[in-house]
C-alpha cells in the first residue's frame, strides 16, 4: 500500500506498483506536498478495503503505464470496483486523463452519491473539508450581529467584531475561489462540485456583513459629530459661564472699591465735622471776657513856663512834654 489510489500487488510474483485508474484521493506522501485533508483517512480506508492476501482482479484501459512507471489499472475484488469504492466513500475524487476513461463513469457516479450523502470530502462536519471551510466562512459573517449599539463605545466594539469577520470572510473566500486554479485535483474537484451551493452563500453573507459594517460606521460618524458638537457646546457654555463670573467678579470689585472710596470720603467727612465740632466745643468752653479799654494816662502836667520871666524860643524834647530854653 502506497497511498489512497495507488497499491503494490504481486502479479505473477512480481511486485508491481498499480495506479487506480479515473480516481484521485488527498496526497500523503507527495515529495512537495503536505498530507492533505483526509489523505491519511484514504489510504486506510484503501487498505481496509485490499488487505494483504486478497485476490484482485485488473482492468486496463488504453494506456497500461503512467510516465512513471506504474501500471494504470481498474481494481476488482469480489466483483466490485475498488476504484469507485473509494469515491462512493466520498474519500476520492473522479478524474479524467485521455486517453483512459473506461472507469471513469462508474467512479463518477460513485463520487456523485458520496455528494449527496455529505460523506467523507464532501462532509461539512470534518474539519478540513472544502465545505467545512465554506460553511465556517459563512457562519463568522452570519455571526455579526445586525444590531446598531447605541453608545459609541459599544459601537467601536461591534465595528471592531464586524470588519474582522469581513476580512477573515474575505480571506477564506479567496482561498476557496483559488481551489479552481490552485493545482490541487481532488480540492478544485471538491469546490467545483459545491461551489454552486457555497458561493451564493458566501457573496448573501459577505453582502450581510458590508451593509451592517456600513451602518455601525455612519452610527459612529454620527456619534462622533454629535459628541463632538456636545463638546463644542459645552465648551461655549463653560466660556460663557467663565466670562460672566469674571464680569461679575469685576462689577463686584468696582461696586467695593467704589463703596470703599465713598466710605474713605464719609469718614474723611465725618472727621471734619468732628473735628469742626471739637474746635467749636472748644472755642465755646473759653469764658467769655468783657473788653475794657485802658484808662488813659494822665498827661503830666506841664507848666506853661517852667521857665518863669523866659519868653524866647522854647526847644523841645522828645515828646514835645518838655522844653528849654533855646
């Protein structure tokens, strides 16, 4: 046993290595490939299915050899087709390489019921499946919520969930729609046979998600712009507020300086008239003095002549109360 389409048998005594002929199962031992999904679960099943010491019959098609080396054959045992076995397990795919496709109905129809059982490949509850992959792309989309928050915190989350579900979406999509050209046989085969099921499905949810992205995103514009006028508003008020506080503040200042020079004045005239009072109280505690004018002195008597018999000139002194003789 090789792999899931290629055994060793013994013809004749000869091993001989045998390329099931129009089927193709995922790779395991591919020098430049990874195992591939249900490439190990093929090859058992294979095995389950030719155990050691079995009788196989071989049918040939046009050519007998592939370029390397191996002989392309039909496998029977008991009657049935191994070869389509394998698909109808939905463990391998049908393929069609000219010149040889006298199997190739048969495994397709194979392949066709494993299709529509979901079995194996074709299973959307095996993890690596194609239609495992599609449905779990869908499903993180369809899991968005559509519903629009509406404070901004819980907006940004929901924005946050939704545009990392596109762009995962979008990624497995891609990855999906690459099966056609990818170079894998049994993966584009699988895609190509669901992809009229899952493609719809993928573009309706893609589609879903885009449109509740757009609504949170013009919900958090819209809160935004709205917090940002609060903002602006509130602002105003506060300047507003802060403005006519400094206005009151100095009308009040000018009211008590004001009232504090009419009060300096009051008391500037309260203590003149204080001071006008005491003057008053003092000039009218003064007793009051009658004024007598000074006796006159007595003129002294003057002798006409002091100089009796003397009729000359008389000379003066200082006064005019005396005289002599000049």
């Amino acid at each position: 046993m090789i792999d899931g389409d290629t055994i060793v048998a013994d013809l004749s005594g000869a091993e001989t290595t045998i390329r099931l002929l129009n089927i193709d199962t995922p790779e395991t031992k591919h020098p430049d490939k990874p195992v591939q999904c249900l490439g190990v679960e093929a090859a058992d099943y294979t095995k389950s299915l030719l155990a050691p010491g079995d009788r196989i019959e071989l049918a040939y098609d046009v050519q007998r050899l592939d370029p390397y080396g191996r002989t392309l054959a039909g496998v029977y045992k008991d009657g049935s087709l191994v070869n389509a076995d394998i698909a109808a397990a939905g463990l391998g795919v049908a393929v069609l390489f000219q010149p040889n496709e006298r199997f190739y109905p048969e495994v397709l129809a194979a392949e066709q019921r494993a299709q529509e059982s979901s079995e194996g490949l074709y299973s959307a509850a095996i993890d690596c499946t194609i239609p495992a992959r599609a449905v779990a792309a869908i499903a993180g989309m369809e899991a968005v919520e559509d519903t629009v928050p509406a404070n901004a915190e819980a907006v940004g989350s929901a924005l946050a969930v939704v545009t990392a579900a596109i762009v995962a979406g979008k990624a497995k999509s891609a990855a999906l729609r690459g099966l056609d050209t990818a170079g894998n046989v049994v993966d584009a085969a699988i895609w190509s046979a669901r992809k009229a099921t899952y493609a719809p499905q993928l573009a309706a949810s893609l589609d879903r998600a885009t449109a509740i992205e757009k609504k949170l995103a013009a919900k958090k514009t819209a809160l935004a712009r709205a917090k940002k006028e609060a903002d602006a508003k509130a602002k105003a008020v506060a300047k507003a507020a802060a403005e006519a506080k400094a206005k009151a503040k100095a009308e009040a200042t000018r009211k008590a300086n004001a009232a504090a020079a009419a009060e300096r004045r009051a008391a500037a005239q309260r203590e003149a008239a204080a001071s006008r009072r005491a003057a008053e109280r003092r000039r009218q505690s003064i007793p009051k003095q009658t004024y007598r004018a000074p006796a006159p002195k007595p003129k002294p008597k003057v002798s006409s002549n002091p100089y009796p018999g003397y009729t000359g000139p008389r000379c003066y002194a200082p006064g005019g109360q005396t005289w002599k003789p000049c």
